[in-house]
C-alpha cells in the first residue's frame, strides 16, 4: 500500500512505474503469505489497528522519498532474508511457494539499493534498520526457536548479518529496549496502521463508492 | 546528458525478451538508469506485462553500429 502511494510521486516515471510493480508484487505475496498461514491452521487476520503485526515503519505514509527508498533497501531485504530461511526451512507448504517471490524481491532489493547510492536517507535507513531488527525478534526468542526446530533456516544472529551484508553497511547504533517488545506484533512501538489506509486494505472505502441496491 | 532528469550520470539501456526459446530475442524498449541494478528494477517493473521466457539489458553505448538507417554498408 505505502509503495502504491508513491506511483505517481516518485522522482522519475521509471520510478512511478517500478513503485506501481512493486506494490502489484506484494499484494501477490502477501495472498501467498494468507493462503499458506491459513494451510498451516493460522487464525484469520487482524480486523482492527491494533491487530495488525506491520512494522511501525509502515503505520504512516511517507513524506520523503528517502523513507520509501529506505523501505525499499532495508525492509525488503529483511523481508527476504525471512522469506529465504522459510523457504529453506522444513516446512513443505512455505518450501514449495515462497521460491517466485524471492525471484521478485530481489528486483526490490536491486531498486531499492541503487537508489540508496543515489538518495540521502541515512537517517530514513537508519530508521527502517531498528524496526527490521525488531521484527526479527531478541535472541533465543521465538525465530531462534523455530530454527533449532529446523522450520526457519537461520536464526536472529545470521539474519541480522546476511542483513549486514545484503545492505552494505553496520547496523545503527543503539540497543532496542527489548521489555518493550510485543512478541506478537513483533514491534516496540505502539500505535497501528492510520485509519484511512486500514479502511482501503478491509474494503471499507470501496463500499462508500458501490452503488446503493434498491 | 540527454536524459539526466533525476540522476547526476546515467546510462540508457536496451531491453530485449522473448516470448518462446525458438523465437529471437527482440527489442521491447529502453531504459534510463544511473547503474545496472536500477535498470535491471526498470525493465522488469517496466516491461513485465507477457510472459517472457528471457529478458536481457544491454547498455546502449556498448553496441558497435556498423552502419544504420539509409547509410551505405561500406
């Protein structure tokens, strides 16, 4: 949703275009992602704000290029990784269906790191960074857990530094206050998605505009 | 340079795809990029609408032309 915002305000048309595609790709993963939580007995999403386990980073809409660039760079690349070490895990279901989207990703991680060399957003990335970590999760949490079960193919530590080195560059400074953290959520800030979004992504402001039956 | 919009430096690059392994690869379009990473995003997010077998870029300015559009061959 954050990156279709960006299809006509990006600094390029090539840019418009490629947030468009990007955005097109993960709705088709996140369908994926539904079907296969649903195969493996997940209960149904969330319905309100504060049910939804997005990462703060996507709460808001950006108002800088800098924070989709650092989106694009960081959170698709710690997406990836995630997505990688389920699907080199042992579960058949997440093995078999998660191989298309890591084709598709890696364009993501090609956009979204050139346009790192390009645009300033140290401080955008330094940002996305801290909430990646968090959404990865402590050290011996639940992440370390399902790798020790062999159903992720690596823990907190090595993806934290496959992360290191699919951005080029060190982690931020400053520790994440972890008694904070909901392990559900995966987040330490509170808060949730702004009410106009959450409405598009439920459908709720497509009604407003359907015709009344009579 | 012509198409510096956004980017200080960049290069244009040719797309070429194919539909089937027995069909010659052909040229679908172009892309303006600063490096070879943003191209490959551009062309895939650009001309990603058939069902390509194969899609390569070539930087325009790595073609040697041996002559063109109403030049003599020799």
């Amino acid at each position: 949703m954050r990156y279709a915002e960006w299809c006509i305000a990006a600094p390029s048309l090539e840019a418009d275009i490629a947030a468009a595609a990007m955005g097109l790709d993960d709705i088709g993963h996140s369908r994926v992602l539904y079907g296969s939580l649903k195969e493996l007995g997940a209960p149904d999403g969330a319905t309100d704000q504060s049910g939804y386990a997005n990462v703060a980073y996507l709460d808001r809409s950006w108002t800088d290029w800098s924070e989709f660039v650092a989106a694009n760079a960081v959170l698709d690349s710690g997406f990836s990784l995630m997505i990688e070490a389920l699907a080199n895990g042992n579960v058949e279901v997440l093995r078999s269906r998660l191989k298309k989207m890591l084709q598709e990703e890696r364009y993501h991680a090609m956009h979204g790191r050139s346009w790192m060399r390009e645009a300033k957003a140290d401080d955008a990335v330094a940002h996305a960074w801290r909430e990646c970590l968090e959404w990865f999760g402590p050290e011996n949490g639940d992440v370390d857990q399902l790798q020790r079960e062999g159903k992720l193919a690596q823990g907190v530590l090595e993806l934290r530094r496959l992360l290191e080195e699919r951005i080029g560059g060190h982690a931020p400074d400053g520790g994440i206050d972890w008694s904070t953290w909901d392990p559900v959520r995966r987040r330490t800030a509170p808060g949730g998605i702004d009410k106009e979004t959450l409405d598009m992504m439920q459908g709720l402001a497509e009604k407003r505009y359907m015709p009344t039956s009579g | 340079m012509a198409y510096s919009r956004v980017h200080a430096s960049v290069r244009e690059y040719d797309v070429f795809a194919r539909k089937a392994r027995v069909e010659p690869l052909r040229q679908v379009g172009s892309v303006v990029a600063p490096d070879d990473d943003l191209a490959m995003a551009y062309a895939r997010a650009t001309y990603d609408e058939e069902r390509w077998v194969e899609m390569m870029i070539v930087p325009r300015d790595a073609v040697i032309r041996l002559w063109g559009p109403g030049e003599s061959e020799s």
